[in-house]
C-alpha cells in the first residue's frame, strides 16, 4: 500500500513540504481515538526476545529511527507507535537556527537516495527540552551539535549547553560531528580536538551523575548518562582507528556508524550534482563495512550503533552480523514505509540475532 499509492504522490511534491505535510498527517491522525492502537496492532513486534541491553538501558527492540527526522522532539511518541524501539532527536544546537537556504533536500529515486544540506536547522535545545518534558515512555537519544555561527575554537561549549540542557530528558547523548552541512564541523573528528571534547563532556556526565563518588572507569557505558559518537563513513582506516583509541580513552559509551556521505560515486540521479550529504541505498555497503571494521579492530570492546542505507531486512541483518548491537533507518524509512520496521524486526526474532 505504501509503495504503491502513498509514496507515489508523496514523491511528487517537494521533498520538504513532503516531510512537513507527514508531520502534521501523522500527529492530526494519531489524535483521532483508536488510531494510536491501529498503527500499534499494524507496525509493532511485541515479544521479549527482541529486548535488548546496551549500554545499560533496555530497549524493547533494536530498530530506532535516526537522527534529522525529528529534529525538534515535535512528534518522538507519534513515530515510536511504528514500531520503532527508540528514537533520536536532533541534531539540537543551543540558539534556534534557520539551517541553509532552500532548496536543500532532494530525493535520487533512480538511487534510492536522498542528499541533504539542512544545515542543523532546528528551534534550538530549549524548546526541545519542553516537549520532552511530556515523554512518557518512549527511548530517547538526544543527538546535539553546534551552532553555524559558532567558530569550532568554541564548540565544546555548545555541546555542553545542549548537555546541560537534555540530560534529565533524554536517555543517551550522541555527539555529532559528523555532518558535512555545517561548515569545517567534520575537522572536529581530528583526534586531539575530538578527545578534547568528549573528555569534557565525560567530565560534565560524571559531575552530573556523583559529584564524589564516580570515576572515570566507572562511568564507562553504564552508570551515568551514555554517550556515543557519531562518525562519518568517509574516515580513512587510519581515522577509524584513532576513533577506537579516542572511545577507549575517553571511556564513552559507544559508536554510530554513519552519518551522511560526500562521496557520489555510482549515482545515477541528476540531483547528484547537489552538495550536501548523501543517504539511502549508495552508503548500504560503506557503513555496513565501517561498522564491520570498527567491530573487528576493537574486538567488540564498545556497543554500535548501524545506520545507513537500510532499506532491506538484509540490509539491516547485514549490520547485526557486522557487530551494529542496534540499528536505525532514515531514508529508508521513506523509500519503503514503516512496514519495514516491522519486517526487520520480525526477521531478527526469527533468525534469533
Ligand atoms: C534529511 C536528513 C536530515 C538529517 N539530519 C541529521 C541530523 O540532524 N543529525 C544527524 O546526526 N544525522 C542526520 N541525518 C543522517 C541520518 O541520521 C543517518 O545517519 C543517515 O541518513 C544514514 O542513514 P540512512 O541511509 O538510513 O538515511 C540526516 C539525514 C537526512 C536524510
């Protein structure tokens, strides 16, 4: 039904306006009484044997929606009734943001792909905070960066305003530093500036935890908030391997492999001439492989978590069996329907991952 008639005239209208027009249909019609419980009983796998561990928070199942969608935590409890196990909002920055002019999203249908330069926009971390005020329930991960207009000599600071801000609503942190739209955002990746940062906010999580008690060891992927780190799929092996030292000696919770691509290689498209970055079906393999690498070279010492390019039950089984201990979609998502979240995770279960 979705790839038949909705995505069809979804797909022909700007993808933006798309995203805003879905927002708004999804949370008018889970207002309406009895539709919450038909999208439950229509995309939700309930069964214990999909619980899973990590990181020292449970979730019901290991199949979350990424960061960029809900950027703003304006619909986290409408979009986990897909079926979805967690949900990560942001990228948040501390000052409300207009992100890059439009037009900066566009769908590569004969790629299955989307690239994007949004450019962090966002109503800042404050009013996120509010609306997440009301959670009851849903898995939370607060995925936090910083503002355009703030020189990367400064950034740590950002971070720490939206961690000072989310810690009491959100259940693990994701540094994002990875997103090609911000400009010179990735240098942040470079291995001294990179432990600079996570030292810091490692610091601010143990201040937060137990003024007195915590050391740094203790904090390590359990006992206070977890954060992990978000890379981008273009890191050399060289940098991929600084990442396994930087997690090892800041003692954070763990990884999520990847964010968007630079890379163009293959498209079909003619949108592949626009900048920003690429999602979706070309970056299927590369993440899977970073994910694979970071796994192997680490001999599992930290939790993953496998993004992009999943728009198969394959796909995403691939991840798991790379070492991704759970997984998130995006343009998946809106390429296949939510009917997806639900194959996976009933092909998890029947495969026993
Ligand atoms: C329109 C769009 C906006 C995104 N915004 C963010 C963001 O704000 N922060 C972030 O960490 N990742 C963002 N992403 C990246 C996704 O979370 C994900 O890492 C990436 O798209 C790869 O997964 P996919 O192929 O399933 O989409 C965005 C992706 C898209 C398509």
């Amino acid at each position: 039904m979705y790839k038949l008639i909705i995505r069809p005239i979804l797909f022909w209208f700007d993808p933006e306006k798309v995203h805003y027009f879905t927002f708004s249909l999804i949370r008018t019609v889970s207002k309406i009484p009895g539709f919450t419980s038909i999208f439950k009983s229509l995309y939700e796998v309930n069964d214990k044997r999909l619980e899973r561990e990590v990181f020292g928070l449970k979730f019901k199942n290991p199949v979350g929606l990424a960061a960029g969608f809900d950027k703003d935590a304006k619909l986290y409890k409408e979009l986990s009734n897909f079926g979805f196990g967690f949900i990560e909002i942001g990228t948040l920055t501390p000052k409300g943001q207009e992100g890059n002019p439009k037009k900066r999203l566009f769908r590569l249908q004969e790629d299955s792909a989307i690239i994007n330069r949004m450019g962090f926009n966002n109503g800042g971390v404050l009013e996120a905070v509010e609306r997440l005020k009301k959670n009851s329930g849903v898995l939370i991960g607060g995925n936090i960066g910083k503002n355009k207009l703030t020189p990367n000599e400064n950034a740590t600071s950002d971070y720490e305003i939206c961690f000072d801000a989310l810690y009491d609503y959100v259940d693990y942190f994701v540094v994002n530093v990875s997103s090609p739209n911000t400009p010179n955002l990735r240098e942040l990746q470079e291995k001294e500036p990179l432990t600079q940062l996570l030292n810091t906010l490692q610091t601010k999580n143990i201040q937060r935890y137990n003024t007195e008690l915590v050391t740094l060891s203790e904090v390590e992927g359990r006992s206070a908030k977890p954060i992990l780190l978000k890379i981008a799929p273009d890191l050399t092996n060289e940098q991929l391997l600084d990442i396994i030292d930087i997690v090892k000696t800041t003692k954070i919770a763990g990884v999520i492999a990847t964010n968007t691509t630079i890379s163009r290689e293959g498209l079909q498209s003619v949108n592949k001439i626009e900048m920003g970055g690429l999602s979706g079906k070309p970056l299927t393999n590369r993440s899977t492989e970073v994910i694979r690498f970071l796994s192997e070279k680490s001999n599992k010492a930290f939790p993953i978590i496998g993004v992009g390019g999943i728009h198969s039950v394959q796909d995403a089984i691939e991840k798991l069996e790379a070492g991704a201990s759970l997984i998130q979609l995006y343009t998946g998502f809106i390429y296949e329907g939510p009917a997806l979240v639900k194959a996976i995770n009933k092909a998890v279960l029947k495969k026993s991952l």
